[in-house]
C-alpha cells in the first residue's frame, strides 16, 4: 500500500495516497487556538508534543482512556474507590461494546447517577464534517477534531474483509516526492481518543457494534472484580481490519498509538485480535522494536527503492535511516514469521524503481535477511506536477512476476473509490466544489441535527 501521510497542497486542499493507492483530498486544517507543532528538522521530524485545546465547558472526554483512568477520575470527582472501580467497568463497556454516545443510554447505571456522569464527563467522537461513499463500496470521511483541525479515514470494503485506514497525526513531516508533498506541516498528534474514535465512528457507520454481555451487578456487595469474557469476533461483519495507514507517521505519535491500538485490542474493549491491525511506517528504526514489543500488530514498511541512491530521492528518512539498517530492523522485529509476514510497500515508477534488476535486487535483499515477508505493488497516481510517471501496466506485471519466481508474493494493487478521489484532474475539481465555508455550514447542519 502506498503511505497516506504523503500529502499534496494546491491552494487550499491537500492529496493523500492512502490504501489500495486511492487518493483523498484533505482539507487544509484550521488554525484556530492552536499552534504549529514545531518541527527540528526535514529528514528527522520528531515531533514535539503539546496539550490539546482543552473543553470550554471544562468536561473530561472519556473516549481513549483505560478502564483504569476512568476509575481514578471517578474517584477524584467524589466517588469511593469501590463504587468508581465499579462505574468504570460499567462505563468501559458501554463504550466499547456498545458505542454509546449518551451516559442516558447506559441503562444499568442508575438514573440519578447518569445526570452527575454528564456534568463532569463527555463521550467524545471526532465530527464528521462530510461522508462520501464510492460506486465501488469505498466510504471516505472528513473529520474535525474538537480543537478545530481536519483529517480523514476509509473504509475500502473487498470480498472477504473490510479494511479502516486510520489516521495518527494531523499533518506529516515525511517529504516523499512521490506523494506530492507540499506545505503543509505537521499541526499536532492525534490523541489516544481521537485515533480509537475513528474506529468508532466507523463502526457507527456501518452498524455493526458487538453485543456484549450486560450482567453487571448494581447491589453494593457485587464483586467489581469479576472479569467477563468479551470478544469481537470478525466473521459476518465488514470491519475485520484495522491499517494505521492515514493522515502521519504512526511511529512518530508513538504512546497515542500504542495506547489506542491497546483499547482496539482489548478484550473487554473493542476486541480486535491484533493479527488483524497493521501499522504501517517509512522507516522510524529507533520505534520499531518498541512496536513490535509494545503493540504487537503486523508491521508494513514503505521500501519503495532497493538501492540509497533511489530510495534517498524518494523517501529522504532514508539519508537517516538506510536500507541495511532498516532492513536489519524487520529482521529483529518481534514475532515475524511466515504466519505473520512483514510486508513492504513498493510504488511503480517508470524507470526509476521498476526494473528487472530491481526487482532482482529486492528478491535478494529480502532473501539475505531472512525475512519472512510479501510486497505489495502500488500503481503510481500522478498528479498534477508529479516527477515521476507510473510503470506501465506490463512494466507492473514483469516486476511482479520476477517477485514470485523468487519465491515472494507480489500482488498488485488495485486502486479504489476512483469515482470520489482517484483521478488526475478530477481531485481538485471535486476539492473545489466544496468551500471551507460550506464544510463548516455542513458541519454546522449536522450538529445541529443530532441536537
């Protein structure tokens, strides 16, 4: 898959490569009580962290908490630790298991307590500033955090399996020329909630929240202590995969991620198996291991290149981190294995990274280091201005074919929901048709719809 933190700027709208090579457009954020995140530097962009915006009406958003933290809030805001123990296993699993946006709708937690969860607490989700759906089944939503600042997710729905692209941060420090980089910069990580919200919101779409047990105990003596089994099995249903794939680097909002991913996998959260999530990062060597040990999902890396010289040009993180050394990091990745492959992204562009040799080359590399791994072939959108052309459809194919004689697989990709965010042309025509007034009027109207 082609990374989606690659970002083009023409005016006042952005395109981002996100899964199966679609493109989206993304909306320039707004600057509102929050400043720029600070960026030391082009090749190494850490980003700094900075609070978010607090709730003007003061109220704490319980979305992306652990059942833990909730339980300390509850005991800072009066209750005793056993009542505020058991709250918070109450509200937990409303939350995760039935995707609640409403403390009313908690029909086990007494009437009178509701109103004093309202007044201190908040249930967040990311608001949808406007939902597209393609002829293909791919659904694109444009989201605004609750400081003001836009980013989208997609859903791209295939045979056997739904796949979320979640986003981590708003804005990417990463310049790979072959995304259409431009000027924008990185605003601000996506907090734990805000990342776990776009699951949610997804969910909410599609309708389809598991039905969890609901025999919690409201007499004084009950055993808050108790566990429940809970799993969200994915059978039947059309989210069964979770690729940190959008807006960001993943690796570079490290203890977001980590933290959100813990509530997605979570047993008594929303019970996604971590075989089924994927992160995907161009290189952040240092955090690797850290990813493997901490989160445990499938890692997908964005290769792109198998010599300096290319993939210097096209993923500059490379003058930081180079192939051996990233290479030498899928190896020790924890828990590779034929059953959980690594898998490296691999754009098509016309005489630049196509060849025979390359694909040689990058048979041999992934064979010296034992990696237990597969590629996916991206077709290359251009756009507008682009340096590079895509490899012909022949071109594509040969490369793939030389792949799997080495014994990879190397499938290519298919792009998807063309008819809302694919075509050349057509991107900034249809960025165009909607102005930065008429997303918040549109905004505006749905909030005033839920009331």
């Amino acid at each position: 898959m082609q990374r989606s933190c690659r970002f083009a700027a023409a005016h006042h709208q952005f395109i981002v490569h996100l899964c199966h090579g679609a493109q989206l457009t993304l909306y320039r954020p707004l600057m509102t009580d929050t400043a720029l995140m600070p960026i030391p530097g082009q090749i190494d962009p850490v980003p700094v962290a900075r609070d978010i915006t607090p709730r003007e009406d003061g109220r704490v958003d319980l979305i992306g908490l652990p059942k833990l933290r909730i339980a300390e809030l509850f005991a800072q805001a009066g209750l005793d630790p056993k009542q505020a123990k058991l709250r918070a296993k109450q509200v937990f699993h409303w939350l995760y298991h039935r995707g609640v946006t409403s403390f009313d709708a908690m029909t086990d937690i007494a009437k009178t307590m509701r109103p004093w969860l309202s007044e201190r607490f908040v249930i967040g989700r990311p608001d949808v500033v406007e939902a597209q759906h393609s002829t293909d089944g791919t659904r694109k939503w444009l989201l605004r955090t609750a400081d003001g600042h836009d980013f989208e997710m997609v859903f791209i729905p295939d045979a056997d399996r739904g796949t979320l692209c979640v986003s981590s941060q708003v804005g990417c420090t990463l310049n790979c020329r072959f995304c259409h980089t431009g000027t924008m910069r990185l605003v601000r990580n996506l907090t734990p909630g805000e990342i776990v919200g776009q699951v949610m919101l997804a969910r909410d779409a599609l309708g389809e929240w598991p039905k969890g047990r609901m025999d919690f105990a409201e007499a004084e003596g009950a055993d808050a202590d108790e566990e429940e089994t809970a799993e969200y099995t994915a059978d039947g249903r059309l989210l069964t995969n979770i690729v940190m794939m959008g807006m960001g680097e993943p690796l570079y909002n490290f203890d977001n991620v980590r933290d959100a991913l813990k509530l997605v996998m979570d047993g008594d959260g929303l019970a996604l198996s971590k075989r089924r999530i994927t992160l995907s990062t161009s290189g952040v060597v240092p955090m690797m291991e850290r990813c493997g040990e901490e989160i445990g999902v499938n890692l997908a890396v964005s290769l792109h290149a198998v010599n300096k010289e290319i993939r210097d040009e096209i993923v500059p993180l490379n003058r930081k981190y180079g192939i051996e050394q990233l290479l030498e990091a899928c190896a020790a990745y924890p828990r590779a294995s034929n059953a959980r492959r690594i898998t490296f992204e691999y754009v098509m562009l016309k005489d630049r990274n196509d060849s025979d040799a390359d694909a040689r080359e990058l048979v041999r590399l992934i064979k010296h280091y034992k990696l237990p791994a597969k590629v996916n072939l991206i077709p290359f959108n251009p756009w507008p201005g682009a340096p590079y052309e895509c490899s012909t459809p022949e071109r594509v194919r040969r490369f793939s074919e030389i792949v799997f004689e080495g014994g990879i697989s190397a499938p290519v990709r298919t792009p998807r929901g063309r008819d809302i965010d694919a075509a050349c042309g057509q991107l900034k025509t249809a960025a165009e048709k909607k102005t930065r007034a008429e997303l918040d009027r549109l905004a505006e109207e749905k909030q005033a719809a839920l009331g």
